[in-house]
C-alpha cells in the first residue's frame, strides 16, 4: 500500500477519533457541568476535526490556495489550544 | 522540496521557501520582493535578499507563519500546565492528559519544524509521521476521557 494512502487513510481515522474523543468530552461537560471538559471538547474539533475537514472536503470545495488552507487550519489549532488554555483560569 | 506536490508542506517548508536566498523556480502563484534596504546596511557590500512565497498571496502565507508559531507556543504552555497540574495533585489522569495533548499538539508541530526543513526526508514521510503523532494522542486523550 503506498504511503500517501496510509497516510490518507490515518487522517481520515484521525478525524473520526478526534470527532468521537469531542463528543465524549462534550458529554462529560453536558453531566459534570465541567468547564475543561468543555474546552476539550471545542479544542480537540479544532485540532483533529477541522483540519480534515479543511484539507479534504471544504478546500478543494471552495479552490482555497495552499496558503489560506493552511492559514484556516493554523488559525483552528489556535482558536483550539486558546479554548483548552483559557480554562486553566478558571 | 522544490518541484513537489506542494499540498500543505506546514508552514515551516513555506518558511524555508520564504527565507530562500537563491531565487528557484517556483509554482503559478509567485510574489517576489527584493529587500534591497537590507542589502544597503552597513559598508560590506551584500547581494540583495529575496524573498519568494509560493502557494499564495504574501500576507497570507506571512499570516500563515505568524499563526502557526502563536499555535505552537500555546501548545506548549497547554502541556505545560496540565504539567504543572500534575506535578501539584499527582492525579494520573492529568499526566496522562500532558502525555496525549502533547502527542496532539506541539509534538506534530515540533515534528513540521524540524522535519520540513529537511529535503532528505521525503513529505509523505513527515505527513506520516504527525498524523500517527496526532493518532497516539488521541487515543491517549480517548482513553482519560472514557474513564471518567
């Protein structure tokens, strides 16, 4: 099997996981009241989900360049981490 | 690094491209600005330093740069402080919430760093490589949130 598909097919698991890890983190939120949980929950979309989402679906949909692809997932990663961090505040 | 599929080689490979002094035979989307202030400091006569940004518009790609090192310092004071959690209440748990945000976060971030600076290693390899990083943190992260 060629490396770009394994490869491929790792971001694709990547993003399922990111997707299902999201959703019991808002679950943990929606039952505990926990801010964190929440946080995670937003950051973990922003930095396994959105990614995917950016690269296979919504940018070769929409003719995004290289360089605004990668401007939109830098910019989820940091919305993401700034979720999880801002919650340390609490 | 020149002349390959360029999908999304991370910021750092733009970065090389950016901070490229040899002009290089670049895609269909090329901005070029000489910085010839630069080459007018000081008495020692030095070439001119260009700057080529391939992939995208200028402002965009520097925006790009810009963003992923805000990301990358933020993830490493994310870690950092699920660290310092740890440290403070010995509750396993949080270590392994560092072990899997790190894996998620700086890990592939550190390994696009690095890794994309070097031509030797081919792309898939370095794409490979972050996303099995991003994976084992997941399942890390999978596995403190399923036990609670």
């Amino acid at each position: 099997m060629p490396l770009e598909t394994i490869t491929a097919l790792a971001s694709g698991l990547t993003a399922v996981l990111g997707l299902f890890v999201a959703l019991l983190a808002y679950r943990g939120f929606r039952r505990n009241d926990s801010p964190t949980m929440g946080a995670l929950s937003i950051g973990i979309v922003c930095i396994a989900v959105v990614p995917y989402l950016v690269l296979y679906l919504v940018g070769p949909a929409i003719d995004l360049t290289d360089a605004e692809a990668l401007l939109a997932i830098t910019l989820a990663h940091t919305l993401g981490l700034a979720a999880i961090y801002r919650t340390f505040h609490y | 690094m020149i002349g390959t599929p360029t999908p999304l080689t991370g910021p750092p490979a733009a970065l090389a491209r950016a901070t490229g002094s040899v002009p290089e035979a670049v895609g269909s989307i090329t901005s070029t600005r000489t910085l010839e202030a630069i080459a007018r400091l000081g008495s020692i006569p030095v070439a001119p330093l260009q700057i080529e940004v391939e992939g995208g518009s200028t402002p965009v790609v520097l925006a790009a740069i810009a963003t992923f090192f805000v990301a990358l310092v933020l993830s490493v004071l994310v870690t950092y402080r699920f660290v310092e959690g740890y440290r403070r209440t010995k509750a396993r748990p949080i270590l392994l919430l560092a072990v899997g945000m790190f894996l998620l976060a700086p890990a592939p971030m550190f390994i696009r760093l690095l890794v994309g600076n070097v031509a030797a290693i081919p792309l898939s390899v370095q794409l490979l490589t972050t996303t099995l990083s991003e994976l084992s943190g997941l399942v890390v992260i999978l596995y403190v949130v399923y036990s609670r």
